[in-house]
C-alpha cells in the first residue's frame, strides 16, 4: 500500500474540511491494508484513527484503535522502541480525552522510560511528551506535577530555532497552572511573555484567547478587575473566531460578568470610603498611586527608569546640556531590584526611586560635585514611593566614576586579561556589574567595558564549573552519607546546605550566567532555561523532613547509596540530570558513572587546552571536508594544495576567541558525525549569487535559514566589506592579490569576498553566529579592522615582519 498517497489523500479531505468523508476513507484504508498485510500501513492507520476519533469525541471507536494499534504492535514485534513509544503517546492522548486518566498515565509514563533508553534528554519528543503528560495531570487536578512537566518542555523548545508559538503555548499553559497553585507572580510571567510572543503573531490561534483569559485571571486574583475586564474583552471574539460560541465562550462570558460586578463593587466601596473620611483622601491617592505600580507591573528597576526618564533626564538637560552626552546613566549594581527580584519583603532599605551616572574622570573633574549635588535635590518620592537612604546602602544611586564602580565589585577597573584573574573573582560579583539596565550612554565608555565583563573566557567557566562539581560531590555525595552514617546530624544538615549552595551555582554556570549573592541564588534560577526542575528538586530537599530514622537499620558503604533516605535520592536525581546536562553541553563525551567527582577531571582537561593546538585541530577538519567536495569539473587545484589552506585558515583563526573557537570546533565534529560536509553547504550557498538558477535546485538540501539570520549574515557582511575596501586603498597590492570585494562582481568563475564570507557564515549555527556577531561588533567599537588583523597574520606566517614590508615586495 502506499502510504504516502494515502497521507496525502488524508491532508487534503482536512485542508477541503470534508469531515464527513474521513472515517469511511479511514475504515476503506484500513480494510485495504489489512488485505494485503501490510502491518506497517495498519500501524499508520491506526494512529491517525485514534487521533481523528480523539478530536469528534467518538471516544469509545478511538479507545479500540488503541487496542488494535496495541495488539499490532506486538505481531510486529516493536516493542520497547521509539516508534511504540510514539504510539504509546498517542494512545495515551486518547485514553486522557476519553476520561481514562489513570490507563492515559501509565501510557505516558511506559512512554518515558522507553524515550529515555533511547533519545538525548534534549530532543522534541521529549517536549511533546511532558507537554502532554501535564495536560493530564491538569485534568487530574495536580496541577504542581503540571507545572514541572511544562517547565521540562519549555527548556527543550526555547532551544528550537522557529518554534516561538510552541514556546508562547507551553508557557501560556504553564501560567494557567501555576495560577491554579497560588503562584501568582511566577504566572503573570509566564503569560506576559506568552502574549508578547502571541502578539506578534499575524494569525492568532485559540492558544493566544487561553492566555488573554489566564492572565484576566490573575488580574482578578490580584483585584485589578478593570485591566481583567479588558482582557476577558479581547479573548471573547477570538474565541469566537477559532472555536466559536461554545462552552469556553459561554465560559469567558460569565467571567467577564464576573470581572464587572466585582469593578462595580471595588468602585462603590471606595468612593463609600472617601466619603465617610474625607482626611484619608490623602492617603488615598498615595495609594492609588502604588496600586498603579502595582497594576503596571512595575519593578524596582522600572521603576528608577521611569525616574530617570521623567525627573533625572529633565534636570541633566537643564543643568548639564553641555555635558547631557557624556554621562552614562543607568541602574545597575548592588540591590535586588538590579536583578529584578525585589519583592514586598525587599522594600525595607534604599528602595525607591533613584538612578545611577557614570562619568569619567575628566567629567567628574569638572562637574561631578555638581552633578551629585542637582542629584541630591531631587524628590525622595516618585509615584508614591518614597527612597529611604540606609547607610548600608550608601553609593548605591548617584555619581560614580566608571573605573570605581567596575573596580569597586572586581577589583579590576577593565575586564581582565588574564584568565588567572577572572578565575578569582567571584561570580556574584561578576554579576553585579552585569545586571540591571544601562538607559543612556552616548561615549560607550561604561557599556564596553559591562560588555567585556560579561564575556567571561570558556576556561574560566569551566575551571569554575569544575569547582563547584566537586564540591556538589564531596558535599552531597559523599559527606552528607558520612555524617548521617556516625549520627553526626548537625554537619549532615551543613552539607544539605552547603550542596544546594554549589549545585545553584552549578546551574549558574551550566547556564552561562553569573550567580547572584547567596541569598538569591534560588530567585534566580526559577528563570534559568536550562534545567529549570531543578528549582524544585532543591526546593524538595529544603522542606523534606529530617531522615535520620532511615539510618537506624542501614550499614554505611561509601560505594552505596542509602536509597530509604529520600534527600540522598534527591542528591542522586540532580547528580544524574547535571551529568546529563553535561553530556548535551559536550563538556563530557560520555556518561559512565553517576558520582560527579568523576567527571572533574575531565571538564578541567577541557579547560586547559591549547590554542595553538585547537586551531590546527579546526583546519584539520575542515581540509577532512574540503578534500572530500566533489566539483562539477573535477577536483579543484586548490583542494591538493594543503600548506595554501592551512594558511589562510590559520590567519583567520588567530584573530578569533577561545570562546569561538571551542564553538566552531563542536560545530566540526557533531557535522562530521551526522556526515554533513559544511565546505559543501558554503560553496553550494555562495551559487545564490554566482549561479542562481542552479542555487534553486540545491537550497531545499541546506538547513532553512530565517530572515532574522540572513539579515544578520548580511549586516556582518556590510562592516567587513568595509574594512576590506578600507584595507584595499591602505595596502592596494596586497588586496590585488585577494578575491574582488563585493557580489556584484559575482560570476560561476569568479567569487567575491563579500559572497564568500556569507556563505561561511550561514553554515554556521545560531549559537556561533551570535559570537561571531558579538566579536564584529567588539571590533568595529574598539575601530579595530578584522580584514586587516587577518591579512597581517598571513604576511607574519609568511615571514613578513609587517604588512608595509610585504606591501613593498609586491611590484
């Protein structure tokens, strides 16, 4: 049987909307396949039968493909592999919409265990499946197990280039959840973002109408129903649209009459209020007042940029108009609210209204007595808030000099140069200068070196990594054991502490961000992307009771685990996911053991390359590639010409980052193991200018590349033509021995610069890209020009001592 057509035929009876024509084609394939035998085509069959059954609520004709589709998969002897873990998922979706949500769980749960022998921990299936397991245990009422699961699925998808709408759902669905567990904020946050990305959207689907009435819900939770008013408002014609006035119309409407009799109520109290204490009227409107703080959603950090903006930039303009463009301002240092994670609770010292300002010293030289002073003027309350000075928190806000402030956390007043001394700071205080927002800085002083302080050298990283590695190990793996093993309970409690400390940090790390000051480490990592189930493993292990009962009966072994004591199976479930995460991060190549002290070595093995050795490791490599493109005229003279290619790569290479580096170098070899020749892909990308008719039939072989990308590919390229039409009137001879510069000199026989460098920056991925990016952009703001750099590398391999003696070589 063809499947393919009969695939084909099914998509077009759903595009035609004949509904009525898909289950007698269903029933005429299957009785088609069943006569010839064809297992596989049933198999097919059957799962878009238990789906079609699932979605025209004909439950009971869709719970028995289910059975046939089980009773297939056992003739065809595949169980246990990914293909009946698939179908397991599907039945499992219908046993769910048909009510059977204990058989639907046992179903998800046959599912994990076999997905998890078989796929990375990354792979969309993976997030397909916690997706839908949650939607069960929505319906279950479990709605904490809803919300870890679609926390595992976000982590998965945001990594999808494209797959923005999935992300808005999964976190429109994650709001809801949270909602239902009192977790308010955390919620308002899931669904803000859900609706940015909604928004942008030109075809809305029911999705963006559940998130619009979740977040009308927590605008009542919060008692802002005139903001819930509005939002139920919107939802109702665009569930209208997408599913029409059903029972989640009838539903959204009754809430909205809800919403408005509650506004009516809040409006007639207060004015009954005002009425009765007329001396409260004052007060009243101070209150007003936070409460549109509160309903705008405004942070701390808001919070002082609308200060700045409305109060600080005035009085600079007017006081300062010679010096307006020379003062970085901004809010970013000490403080919870520079992290955003200021709460009712954090309102007690230096909160309020207030900004900060760079200067150099020539600035401060001459204004900055001044400048401190016109700042001190300013009012202590903005929007009913007033800022209470602390001497704790003295320096926070107003006048500083650049260097001081960066020396003032880092002890440095520019990033460092050697990776010695980023080891030794700290990553909190890392983070401190990296946080917050600069809202205006024309010099780019301040912002440059912020910039270079949040590039932090990948051995730096993984020395740090390493660290706190193995400290989680000797702290949770080791010792905590130990010590409930001699009834030492006083430093097992330590070691709980001390482990979710540097797993914390750990998770930092992992997430290529810096870890805050103690007391917010877990703040902090409830946003983190990776391995966001981790907040509430450590969570768990904070409030489970104390386990010295489990010991009573046990002999301590330090190879063994005491598996009754549920905080050492908590310590061995982080363990587990952060060497896994380490394995998808390619910092290890292999998982051989569960005890994380044994992967320290490794990762700092991986941190003390060698530079010179990785660079003709990458050119090794990619000439492996090169000698392997099959030309349409034959092999290409250059392609036996291996100390000319070790050369030019080299010279590009040297002007490159560690970071880069590395990058590109696991770039190389995951392509290598998938056999995926990227040489191939450059020179095949470059024909979209020199031979486009050709390029036609070869794009749809190359991964599909967004504008977003092209668009960045194409800004690169317009600096470096620059630099290279810049190098060409310095050295003209040197650049007469290099391709023409821009495309449109393009021909089959004759590629430019310009084309050349587009189609090697479209094989890279979104990750290198952004490097790559970053590093163009470091070099235009320092006036550095890369076509030169490069260049002058190639002159000094070739034995030039500069680019004017290999100038005047050339007649």
């Amino acid at each position: 049987m063809d499947i393919n057509r009969f695939l084909e035929e099914l998509d077009r009876l759903f595009e035609e909307k004949n509904i009525n024509d898909v289950e007698p084609f269903l029933r005429i394939s299957m009785d088609k396949a069943t006569e010839e035998e064809d297992k596989s085509a049933q198999f097919t069959i059957l799962n878009e039968m238990m789906g079609f059954y699932r979605d025209t609520s004909e439950y009971d004709k869709s719970i028995k493909a289910c059975q046939q589709c089980i009773g297939l998969m056992k003739e065809m002897n595949i169980e246990g592999t990914v293909d009946y873990a698939t179908a397991l998922q599907n039945i499992a979706n219908a046993h769910r919409a048909a009510g059977l949500l204990e058989e639907s769980l046992n179903y998800y749960m046959e599912t994990f265990a076999i997905y998890e022998e078989n796929i990375e921990p990354g792979d969309y299936r993976f997030a397909s499946l916690n997706n839908n397991i949650a939607l069960l245990y929505q319906e279950m009422g479990n709605y904490e197990k809803a919300a870890q699961h679609l926390k595992k699925a976000l982590a998965i998808i945001e990594k999808i280039p494209g797959a923005e709408i999935e992300v808005a759902t999964t976190l429109s669905n994650l709001g809801a959840s949270l909602l239902e567990i009192e977790e308010i904020q955390e919620a308002e946050e899931c669904l803000n973002k859900a609706l940015e990305i909604f928004k942008k959207d030109t075809v809305k689907n029911f999705h963006y109408s559940a998130a619009l009435s979740a977040m009308a819900a927590v605008k009542c939770k919060k008692e802002d129903y005139a903001g819930a008013i509005k939002l139920y408002e919107e939802a109702l014609p665009e569930i209208e649209i997408n599913m029409g006035q059903g029972s989640a119309y009838e539903i959204t409407k009754d809430n909205l009459e809800k919403a408005k009799e509650a506004y009516e109520k809040q409006q007639a109290e207060k004015t009954e209020k005002l009425q009765e204490n007329p001396e409260e009227i004052k007060q009243e409107e101070i209150n007003d007042k936070k409460e549109k703080i509160e309903r705008e959603n405004l942070s701390g950090l808001q919070l002082a940029k609308k200060f700045y903006e409305e109060v600080g930039a005035k009085m600079i303009h007017e006081k300062f108009p010679e010096y307006e463009d020379k003062i970085a301002v901004g809010f970013v240092g000490e403080g919870s609210e520079r992290f955003g994670f200021d709460d009712q609770y954090s309102i007690d010292h230096d909160f309020g209204p207030g900004f900060c300002m760079w200067v150099t010293k020539t600035v401060y030289s001459e204004i900055g007595e001044q400048l401190q002073e016109e700042y001190d003027k300013l009012p202590t309350t903005y929007m009913g808030i007033t800022r209470i000075n602390t001497l704790m928190a003295q320096g926070r806000v107003g006048v500083q000099l650049i260097g001081d402030f960066y020396e003032k956390y880092t002890g440095f007043r520019q990033s460092p140069e050697k990776v010695e001394d980023w080891i030794d700071i700290d990553d909190y205080k890392l983070a401190t200068v990296t946080n917050g927002e600069v809202f205006r800085d024309d010099l780019g002083i301040f912002t440059d070196i912020r910039n270079h302080f949040m590039m932090q050298p990948e051995k730096a990283r993984l020395v740090k990594l390493a660290r706190e590695i193995s400290a989680m190990a000797q702290t949770g793996q080791v010792n905590y054991g130990r010590s409930m093993g001699r009834k030492d309970y006083v430093t097992a409690t330590l070691c709980i502490g001390q482990f979710m400390e540097h797993t914390m940090k750990c998770l930092y790390i992992l997430n290529k961000k810096y870890a805050p000051y103690y007391k917010w480490l877990f703040k902090g990592i409830e946003k983190l992307p990776i391995l966001p189930e981790l907040a509430i493993m450590i969570n768990d292990l904070a409030r489970l009771p104390d386990q010295r009962e489990m010991w009573n009966e046990y002999q301590y072994n330090n190879t063994s685990v005491n598996e009754n004591d549920q905080k050492a199976v908590v310590i061995e479930q982080i363990a587990r996911l952060i060497i896994n995460e380490l394995k998808s991060q390619k910092i290890i190549v292999s998982v051989n053991s569960n005890f994380l002290n044994d992967y320290v070595s490794l990762i700092m093995e991986k941190a003390n390359y060698n530079r010179g050795e990785l660079i003709d490791e990458i050119i090794h490599l990619e000439f492996e590639a090169f000698d392997k493109v099959q030309n349409v005229g034959g092999r290409a003279e250059c392609q036996n010409n291996w100390p000319y290619f070790y050369l030019m790569r080299k010279s590009q290479y040297l002007t490159w980052t560690d970071d880069m580096l590395l990058c590109i170098r696991d770039l190389w070899l995951e392509n290598k193991q998938k056999g995926w020749n990227m040489i191939t892909e450059k020179y095949g990308r470059m024909m979209e200018s020199t031979s486009p008719e050709e390029y036609k039939e070869l794009a749809k072989y190359f991964p599909e590349k967004s504008d977003k990308t092209r668009a960045i590919v194409a800004q690169i390229a317009e600096i470096q033509v620059q630099w290279m039409e810049d190098f060409a009137k310095e050295y003209p001879k040197l650049a007469s021995q290099a391709r023409n510069i821009t495309s449109e000199t393009d021909s089959v026989y004759d590629t430019s610069y310009e084309t050349y460098l587009k189609g090697e920056l479209l094989t890279y991925s979104d990750t290198l890209l952004k490097m790559y990016a970053e590093f163009i952009i470091d070099l235009y703001n320092r006036n550095e020009n890369l076509a030169k750099l490069t260049i002058e590398n190639t002159a000094k391999l070739q034995g030039y001592d500069s680019l004017k003696k290999a100038e005047e070589s050339l007649n």
